[in-house]
C-alpha cells in the first residue's frame, strides 16, 4: 500500500490535501485527534449544562421568577454568541489550534468567579464573560474533525464530537444532583410562590441553618447545599488549554489555505508516520503538488451571504436555531419540571443520555441517507417525540397510572427525538464554506443558532409563569410546554427541504464547488 501511495503523491503530481488524507484513512493519529478534541467537547457540555442543575437552588438562595431563573441557563448562551462571532475569522486568521486553545484558556478563568456568585447579577455577569471563551469549542472541534478526517469518515466524527459534549451534560447531571439538594430547594420555591418574600427568606434561612454546609474560601452558613462547587470544577478546562497548546496540531486545509505548504507536508506527515512508520512520500512533497481550491470574492463574515454560500448559510442558521432552541430550552427546565412533577433529576439525566447514541447514529445517518434526508427526517423524529412524551406526562400526573419505567423510556426517546435533528445539521456546517472561511461559516452558524439557545430558557419560563398566574394544574402547564417546542421543529423541516441542494459528501475542500 505504501508503494501505491509514492507512486499516486510522487513528485510532480498533483493533489488536494483532501486526497492524501482519504487515501491514508483513519490512523492512531487520527484517533488521538479524535480524542483530543472529543475532551474539548467534554468540558463545553459540562460548564454549559451544570447551570441546569443548580438553578434551582440558585433560585432558592436568591429569591428568584421563574423568568429570571430561566435567564440563568441564557446568559452563557449570549457569551457562546459573541465567543462565536470572535473565534470563527481568529481561527481562520491564526489557526483553529490557536483560537481553541486561547479561548478554553479564558474561559476556565472565568468560570472562577461563578463559585463567589452573592447574587445573579453577579452570575450574569461572569457568565458571559465565560461564555465568550466557551463558544469557540464546538465550532473549532467540528472544523478540525472535518478537516483532519477521511471523506467517508467526516460526518460520523463530527457527530461523535458532539456525543462527547453529551458527556459532558451527564457529568454535570451526576454532578449537580450530587452537590445539590433538590427537595430543599423546591420547598424554598415553593414557600416564595404561595408567602412572598418574607416566607422565601424564612424558609431559606432555615434551611441555611439546618444543612450547616461550610464551602472553602467562603466559610459556613452561605448555602444550604454546595451549588457553588460545580463552577469551581468548571475551572479545570485551564489545565486542558495547555496541553491543547501543546499537543493539538494544526490542520493541513488550514495552512493550504495560506499558502504554507512545508507545513501542509509536515501536518500530512503526520498521518504517514502513523499508518507506516516514515515520512518517505510526505517528505518529497513541494509546494507547486497541491492543488488549492480559489478563496472567495469575499472573505470574512460578508461571503458567508454571498451568491455562492447564502443558501447553505440560512438554512443551517435556521434549522440549528430552532433545534437549539428546542434542546436548550427543554434541558434548561427538564430538570425542574421534573422535580415539580414528584420526580428526580435523574429522569432529565435519561434525556441526554439517549443524546449520546442519538449523536453518533446522526452521523451514521447523514452518510447513509444524505445531509438533506437525515435532517428534514431527523425533525419530523423530535416532533413526533414531543407528542409522545407530552401524551406520556399528562396521562402519568393526572392519574398516577404510568409506571416508572415507561416514563424513563419516554425520556430516553424525547432524548433521542429532540437531538437528532440538530445533530444531523453539524456535518452540514463545514462541508458548505471552502477552507479560508470554513471557521468563520462554522462559528457564525453555531453563534446565531444559540440565540435561539438563550431565547428558549426565556420563553419556556415565561409559558410556566403564565400558567402559574393563570392557575394551570402541573399536568396541563407541562403539555403546553412540550407542545411549545413542536412549533420550532416545523420550520427546519420546510426550511431544509427548499434551501439545501446536493448530498455534500466528497473531498472536504470540492464540496463547496460541486454543490452549488
């Protein structure tokens, strides 16, 4: 094989960086990439879900509404807007190692002060500024998948990518249900909606008093639980930037694409040396071999709505701001809804759980049935399962007649539904745009998509406010809540099926001239 190799790359011939890395396929590098990036999305899932499971405490510690306490799980989503927005032309600019590397930095930092939160002004706050580093991860992560991996590989990593930040919310369940106390918390709540403020604090510094909890740097009788050290533990991403600066490589597409073709040759090398011990065929490399797709008229945020790219670009910010609309929305209240319901965390922990298969048979999905198919399919999936799981709960609350273990299964398929179709949008999102705005195209996809994120916290707790002042049972304030989120699972299904041409499978540096 390797002979076969050094005759189709000998010198002289010519060649896309995209053809040596599908001729070389999958390696020990490959793999070692795929985990190094995979941790990445460990961490962004847990410091962006652990508010899910403290905010009930939050809310109980400060005497929050419903529609404040759901801005808690918003304010992190409008620092992954910005974080986006800066991160996508830095990376295509400087390097998508660089920019994650920098930016998991900053926001580890910046997860510090969370821990000393006194009020949620406070939290707001720093939370954003978190969030601005955090919303780099998942756009630099699924750009270097794309551009590191095999053709026929591509969409599989990239959705796996994402089964790890699924991790990274099962962690921060498991977590959250440790260091919080949920019963306490709702009984706060609950003294707060039927007294007012004097009943809420008296019933806080009650339980303040009765849990007796002593937190470091902060000393006893603050909380009633230990909410606090969740963001503590979200500091450990500073330790992960370093070894990211120091072991993460670059991408071969990303130094074709400024012309650095002694380092395209040696990141190629890479995956020669791990597949055959020599760099003998790589080494010989010279810089007139590669072929180089033409950078756009238009460079930066302005080409993403250009002629060639503007229906690639509106519907995957679309779709994937409706679908995380749907997913963010739902989780940042499941665990609350749940608890109200006479149930635990650990029900909405079932949720994204089933997320993890639902990422990697997404990609497995995109490549057998095409882009197009696997998303317009993907969401017809999570309305279907918001039906079913709406159905499911209004049965279970009014009678009390469906077992447990129903219910977790309905959980495990409302997982399962709400997740697909977004996840099938991840493989779209660098196949659209050529290598020189790849980062930017991936990131500005990701950042308007997330102001659908914030927008659904925000609107799912005012639906529940207004059921609370309207005097809505628990069984109807629930189905209307789910029932919501059908609405946003509509419009990608409409807006795929009119916008997206083509199957976007192929060289990940042709795409964006065969699918126009």
């Amino acid at each position: 094989m390797e002979d076969t190799l050094a005759q189709d790359y000998a010198p002289g011939k010519k060649f896309t960086v995209s053809s040596f890395v599908d001729d070389i396929g999958l390696t020990k590098f490959s793999w070692a990439i795929f985990v190094i990036l995979g941790v990445c999305n460990i961490f962004e899932g847990y410091d962006y879900m652990i508010v899910s499971y403290t905010v009930p405490s939050m809310q109980a510690a400060w005497g929050l509404s419903s529609v404040v306490t759901g801005s808690l799980s918003s304010w992190s989503l409008i620092g992954l807007v910005l974080g986006g927005v800066i991160a996508g032309p830095v990376a295509d600019a400087f390097g998508r190692k660089k920019a994650l590397a920098i930016m998991t930095l900053i926001y580890g930092i910046l997860n510090l002060p969370l821990y000393f939160s006194e009020n949620w002004v406070f939290f707001a706050f720093f939370r954003v500024a978190a969030g601005t580093g955090l919303g780099a991860t998942i756009p630099m992560v699924t750009t270097s998948f794309s551009e590191w991996m095999p053709s026929k590989n591509r969409s599989f990593f990239i959705s796996f990518g994402m089964a790890f930040m699924i991790c990274g919310w099962v962690i921060s369940g498991l977590i959250g249900n440790a260091i919080s106390d949920a019963a306490t918390a709702k009984a706060i709540n609950a003294a707060m909606t039927s007294g007012g403020y004097d009943a809420w604090l008296a019933a806080r510094d009650s339980a303040v008093a009765a849990a007796g909890v002593s937190l470091p740097f902060i000393g006893p009788n603050v909380d009633f639980d230990h909410w606090r050290v969740g963001y503590f533990i979200g500091a450990i991403p500073i330790i992960w930037s370093i070894v990211l600066w120091k072991v993460m490589p670059e991408t071969p597409h990303w130094f074709a694409s400024k012309g650095r073709f002694d380092d395209v040759a040696a990141a190629l090398g890479k995956l020669e040396r791990s597949k055959y011990g020599t760099t003998e065929v790589t080494s010989k490399f010279t810089a007139d071999q590669f072929l180089v797709p033409p950078k756009p008229e238009k460079v930066g945020p302005a080409a993403l709505f250009s002629k060639k790219y503007i229906k690639g670009t509106l519907a995957i910010w679309i779709g994937y701001f409706c679908g995380t609309m749907i997913v963010m929305g739902m989780n940042a209240w499941l665990p609350k809804m749940m608890v109200t319901a006479g149930y635990s965390y650990g029900l909405a922990t079932l949720n994204n759980g089933a997320a993890i298969i639902t990422d990697v048979l997404a990609g497995i999905g995109a490549e057998k049935f095409g882009r197009k198919k696997n998303i317009i399919g993907g969401f017809i999936i999570t309305i279907v399962m918001i039906i079913l799981t709406t159905i499911t709960f209004y049965i279970a609350v009014t009678t009390g007649a469906v077992p447990y273990a129903v219910i977790a299964l309905v959980m495990v398929l409302f997982g399962f539904g709400i997740n697909y179709g977004q996840t099938g949008l991840q493989p779209l999102m660098p196949e659209v745009y050529p290598a020189s705005i790849r980062a930017t195209g991936v990131s500005y996809c990701q950042a308007f998509g997330r102001f659908g994120g914030a927008l659904g916290p925000l609107a799912l707790g005012a639906i529940m406010d207004a059921c609370v002042k309207a005097n809505v049972g628990t069984a109807m304030s629930m189905s209307i809540t789910f029932m919501f989120m059908v609405i946003p699972a509509i419009v990608p299904v409409i807006s795929t099926a009119i916008l997206i041409k083509g199957d976007f499978k192929g060289a990940i540096d042709e795409l964006s001239e065969t699918n126009e």
